[in-house]
C-alpha cells in the first residue's frame, strides 16, 4: 500500500509543465483488469502462472512506478495494455525486425516498455530495441515487473529529455539510404546517433503530453530518426479531437490541460510540414473509448510510413 506521504500535495512533471495535486488519490485496485492475450503475455514473460500472484506482482510495479511519478496511466494500469498490437501494421512491424537487416526499434516515452517488449516476444530481436524515457527509474522498474536483468532482456535504455538537443536533435529527413556506419547501441547515451537508422518509432501515449509547437518539434525530431527505406514506420496513440484544440479534463479530481490533433491536422502535419507531400502514408482514426476511471475519451491512432 502506498504510504501517506505520497498521498500529500505533490507536483507531478507533465510536458514542459508540471501538475498541481493537492493530494495524490490512492491506488485503486479494482481498476486492475488482463485481457486474455495480457494475461497470456504476462504470464509468459514473468513466467507467473498463478492469476492472483501474478496480480500482486503487478500491483507491486505499479505502487514502485506510481512513487517515481503519480501519472493517471500508471493509476489506471494504462501500462498494461500493449496498445502497439492495435496498429493495423503490427505484423509488418514484427516482420521487419525478422527480415531487415539491422532494423532497429525504438520505443520513446516507453514507461516499462511493455510495448517493445511484447514486439521482442513476437519475434524483433532484443539486441536491436532502444527505449527512452525522461524517468530512468521506470527502466529498472520495468526489470522488476518482467523479472528480467540486462543479461536475459539485452535491449538499451537511453535516459533523457526528448527536448534536449544533447539527447534528441531535430534533422531534416533522410532521403538516401545513408552511409554512415550503424550505431553501437551498447555505448548510446543519446538518440541522436540513431538519425536515419529506425525502421521502427512507437510513441505511444506520448505527443499529447505537449503544446502545439512542441509536437512538431518532437515530430521533426523523430522524423530525423526514420530511415529512408520503405515501409519504416513512426506510430503511436494519443489523446485526439475533431478539431484540433485544448481539451481541459479534470482527472483524479485535478486539471490536465493537453492539445489535441484531429485526424486532419495530424495527417497536414505530417505529410508536407515534417516530410515533403508524398514522401509518407499518413494513417489518423480517431477512436472513442472508455478510460479505466469511467471517462469517454477519443483517442487518436496513428502511423506515418515511409513510402
């Protein structure tokens, strides 16, 4: 149980921001739910059989995740649910890191990298995934759910601000397959070493934590990373709208302010801001949902391929 002094005020990074919580709810474990195909996952990678221990192994995570930072996602077990499996393109995702020489994939904003982790269960080399996140404890935290070490989950972790230009620089596109020697992923303390290599970004969860200005900016700067061969994909989910704006929900019982792409302005951004018209297959559906706290949201699902 989380003590009583996380419960008190507490201010909680949010994109250039942060949020004011006069107090931090407690975790609710009812909230806690698998699918079928998450609890298959969990169990095959904790290798927990039982359903109740493998409950309590999880709402241990959570608790140590929810100490580092009281984000509603990790309240509401948002981690869980391997949302990169829903991209229409997941098989050919799994597939690339099969039959692409050097492919690598990098998950950014990866929390406990569920999402490369389960890409890695399906078969694209470990040794060959990045993630990235400001909070390096969600890294040893993601160990701890999946029970793994550095030797049995060989993937690398790069710490760091996304907005740092030391850490994730914004580049023009490549446009030619490039020369440049690949990167020692071992050695990496920066994304920037990766420009022009990615077959694969997920940002999941991740682009709406930010201003207008700044997704573009975050967007310029992950379509620096993005290899030149076709079908190399950028992907991802995030909070969406019809028409683009701020949506203020009060989550937790606090203010959240996030801006929101509708379908259009996402596919304007992407294909003639951040690439050249026609370099890229655009893909926005805005989808509603009920979030765990019983909140109707639309969420926007995405890719952008190179073609």
């Amino acid at each position: 149980m989380v003590s009583d002094d996380l419960m008190q005020a507490h201010e909680v990074p949010f994109g250039d921001n942060s949020v004011f919580l006069d107090k931090v709810p407690p975790l609710d474990p009812t909230l806690y739910s698998l699918s079928p195909e998450e609890a298959a996952f969990f169990k095959a990678t904790t290798r927990i059989d039982d359903d109740e221990a493998l409950k309590a192994h999880i709402l241990l995570a959570q608790e140590k995740a929810y100490r580092v930072a009281p984000y509603p996602c990790i309240y509401g077990f948002t981690f869980l649910r391997m949302a990169i499996t829903r991209q229409p393109k997941y098989d050919d995702i799994v597939r690339m890191g099969r039959e692409r020489e050097n492919a690598i994939f990098l998950d950014i904003g990866c929390c406990f990298a569920v999402d490369a982790r389960k890409a890695a269960s399906d078969g694209f080399p470990a040794h060959r995934i990045v993630t990235s996140d400001l909070k390096k404890e969600f890294f040893e935290i993601g160990h701890i759910l999946f029970r793994t070490t550095k030797d049995t989950w060989p993937a690398h972790f790069v710490p760091g601000d996304a907005f740092d230009p030391q850490i994730l620089s914004v580049v023009p596109p490549t446009r030619a397959v490039t020369h440049k020697p690949m990167p020692d992923l071992s050695t990496l303390t920066s994304l920037n070493p990766l420009q022009g290599h990615c077959a694969v970004i997920n940002a999941a969860a991740f682009f709406h934590l930010f201003s207008e200005e700044e997704q573009l900016h975050l967007a310029r700067a992950l379509a620096g990373l993005l290899s030149p061969e076709p079908g190399s994909i950028i992907c991802g989910a995030n909070m969406g709208k019809e028409e683009k704006g701020i949506f203020t929900p009060q989550i937790l019982g606090s203010q959240y302010e996030f801006f929101c792409h509708s379908p259009q302005s996402w596919r304007e951004m992407w294909d003639g801001i951040v690439f050249e018209k026609g370099e890229v297959e655009v893909r926005a559906v805005l989808k509603e949902i009920m979030s765990p706290m019983g909140r109707n949201m639309k969420i926007l699902s995405w890719s952008i391929t190179r073609l």
